[in-house]
C-alpha cells in the first residue's frame, strides 16, 4: 500500500558516471510506522552541451572529521576550476555521508555564488548530518557553471 509520493531531486544537476549518487524527498511528519521507503525512476535526461553549459571544476577532500558519535562529520578541502576557463557565476557542492551498509545517511548542499576567478583554489568546509545510523565515511562532487548567465535550458540575455 502506497502511503505517500513525492518528486526526489538529486543536489546537483550532473551525476557522476558510474557514482551511486542520492535522491532526495521531503515527506511531511507524521510518517506512518514500519514504512519501507522505494523509489522509482521516471525520467533521466542525458546532458548536452555539457562543455558549454559547466565548467570542468574539480574537487579535492583535504580532511574529514567524524564526531565520535558518528552524527556528524566536517569535510574540508579545495574547489579548483582550470586557469583557462571562463570565471563560475555558481558552484554547487554536495557532500555525502555514508553507513556502515554503504546506506546514504545524509546529505548537505552548498550553493557558492560568483564570480570566481578561473584558476583560484576556492577553500571550502561543510558539515553533514545523519539522519539515522552513524557515518562511516563521506565523498563531495561539485559542479560548476560560468559566470555568463546562462541557465540550464535558459537563453542568456535581458
């Protein structure tokens, strides 16, 4: 019996190949007890024009600290795009914390805006909560979009 349906978004736009990569969904209390969450996909659509419409932003995890309760973990590290690249107008990054099964336990985005320089190592650090079991262990994915004004799907202009 279906107790309840939401649309889930994943924290950025670009899914990394081959990545599990987390959806999310809000779903309002009270949840019914002994509920069995499940997802079903009804409709991915492949990225064009992704050399116009991103920029090849990489990211790099320099320490990861997990609260000994396992609630928490702050991850920090370094967003760089190339030097010649055009400046990021947005910068998203998502960081997942994962259980002791390989289960998404939380998940935190952060939205940067710009401009950012091309080239510029741009620090960052976030905090990620689970939301049940402890985390184990956490991963960050970034995404980049120049400065241009261009939207997905948007035509830049007034």
């Amino acid at each position: 019996e279906v107790v309840g349906e939401e649309i889930a978004f994943t924290p950025l736009n670009l899914i990394p190949p081959e990545a599990d990569f987390p959806a999310m969904a809000f779903f309002e209390p009270p949840l019914a007890q002994g509920f069995n969450p499940g997802a079903e996909l009804t409709s991915a659509l492949p990225a064009s024009n992704v050399g116009e419409r991103y920029l090849p932003a990489t990211i790099k995890i320099n320490q990861v600290e997990i609260d000994p309760s396992g609630r928490q973990a702050t991850v920090e590290g370094i967003i760089s795009t190339p030097k010649k690249s055009d400046p990021a107008g947005l910068i998203w990054l998502s960081v997942v914390a994962y259980g002791s099964n390989e289960e998404v336990v939380g998940v935190r985005k952060l939205e940067i805006t710009g401009p950012v320089e091309a080239g510029v190592d741009l620090p960052y650090s976030l905090a990620v909560f689970s939301l049940g079991p402890p985390i184990q262990r956490v991963e960050a994915f970034v995404e980049a979009r120049p400065e241009d004004g261009t939207e997905l799907g948007t035509p830049t202009g007034n």
